[in-house]
C-alpha cells in the first residue's frame, strides 16, 4: 500500500488498491454504521433461532432438556466464533525474517512513529494510531478500529504481499498507507467482524489487551472532547 502524510487528512494520494475492489463503496462513517447493523443482524439470526428452539423443545417436552442444551450451545458458540475471526486479524504469527531483522524494523518504526510506538509494536504487536474514522490498532496483518466513543470495533484483514518481510515494517507499511488514505484502507481491508469491545478483547492474547485499552480510552477521550463528532459517528 502507498505511504502518506496524517492521518484524517484528505487524501492526497488514493491507495492504488482501491482500483482492483472498485465495486465496493468507499467506506465513511454511514457505511461503518451499516456494516456494525450488519454484523448485529447476521448475529441475532443465527443465534435467535436455536434459542427459539430450545426454548420450544422444553414446552412441548421437558425430557427433550439434553437436545435443548446443545441448542443453547450452539447459540453460546456461534457468537465467540465470530468474536475469534476479528481478534484474529491481530494475532502475533511467526515470520520468516531473522530475529535480527525483526529488531532492525522495529527500531526504524520507532524513528517512523516515536519510541512509545515502537515499545507498544514490541510488547503487543499493535501500533495506536489515531484517524478520522476513529482509533486505530494496526498490526502486522490486520487492523482494529474502535469507533463511537469506545463502544464499537470493527476488525479488518489487511495482506502485505511480501511474505519475508518483518513484521515491523508491515505494521510500517500499513500505518503509512492508513496515514495516506484512511477511506480506502478501509475500503480495501476485508471486515472480518464489527462489535462490541469486549467480544474481541476476550479472544485477544493478554498481551494485547491493554492495547485495546489505551485505544478505547483515547476514543471516549476525543468523544468527550469533541461531543459534535461523537453524535455524528452515531
């Protein structure tokens, strides 16, 4: 993906990957809205109907208790099998690049983003990253975005074609096209899942989670600063 200047700026520079997805409509807040309402319905449908089930199963007959059981399982599983997906994006994974190389590219991302970055990229894999969207944790293979004054993240796939390259300069990369063009990193990222905070924070390696903290927090704090934007992202 393309480098770039601030983040929530305008972009200057299109990502040129937004031509090979140009069906798909350029991500703003309505859309990030839908696609939480989205991910909700999807939800809803797929739980509603075996608790529906289970409960019918016991008012017709209560010895039918075991199958109504493994109803209520399956309503129980099928929401953390999604929440898995989104914490996934983030997850740490092994590299090709040599130990050596691995600590070369973190220490130009620290001189790229400042040494707290590069400190939180080492402990957690996740560089913090404000934009216009919302907040951003961006990870060598994916991206976090909490939204709505901490009380929604969406949960993007990104793909850095390079299989050999570091793991601090993916996150590099994908912070610079962020910063480049934060509506068409969107756009091009793959959603795997949009909900509450503490569905994905629960399917985070602990390492992680206070990440996921610092960014809620810097959320509600620019919601309560800027209360106009917070109603809009609403």
């Amino acid at each position: 993906m393309a480098d770039a200047a601030a983040v929530g700026a305008p972009a200057s520079t299109p990502l040129p990957e937004r031509a090979d997805v140009h069906w798909r409509p350029l991500v703003d807040d309505a859309r990030l809205r839908r696609l939480q309402l989205a991910w909700l319905a999807t939800t809803v449908a797929h739980v509603v109907p075996f608790l529906g089930t289970a409960a019918l199963l016991l008012w017709l007959e209560p010895l039918t208790l075991p199958v109504a059981l493994m109803s209520v399982a399956h309503a129980w599983v099928i929401p953390l099998l999604y929440a898995q997906r989104g914490a996934n994006v983030v997850r740490r994974r092994s590299s090709r690049a040599t130990a050596a190389a691995q600590r070369t590219a973190l220490g130009l991302l620290g001189d790229l983003l400042g040494h707290e970055a590069r400190d939180r990229a080492a402990r957690t894999g996740l560089v913090l990253e404000p934009g216009r969207l919302g907040t951003w944790l961006v990870g060598a293979h994916g991206a976090l975005l909490v939204r709505r004054g901490g009380s929604v993240v969406h949960c993007f796939c990104v793909r850095v074609p390079d299989p050999d390259l570091p793991d601090g300069d993916r996150i590099a990369h994908l912070v610079l096209a962020l910063r480049s063009d934060e509506r068409g990193f969107a756009t091009v990222a793959n959603q795997a899942f949009a909900g509450a905070p503490w569905r994905v924070r629960a399917r985070l390696a602990a390492e992680q989670r206070p990440a996921l903290a610092d960014a809620i927090a810097a959320e509600r704090a620019r919601a309560a600063a800027d209360p106009p934007l917070a109603v809009a992202a609403r």
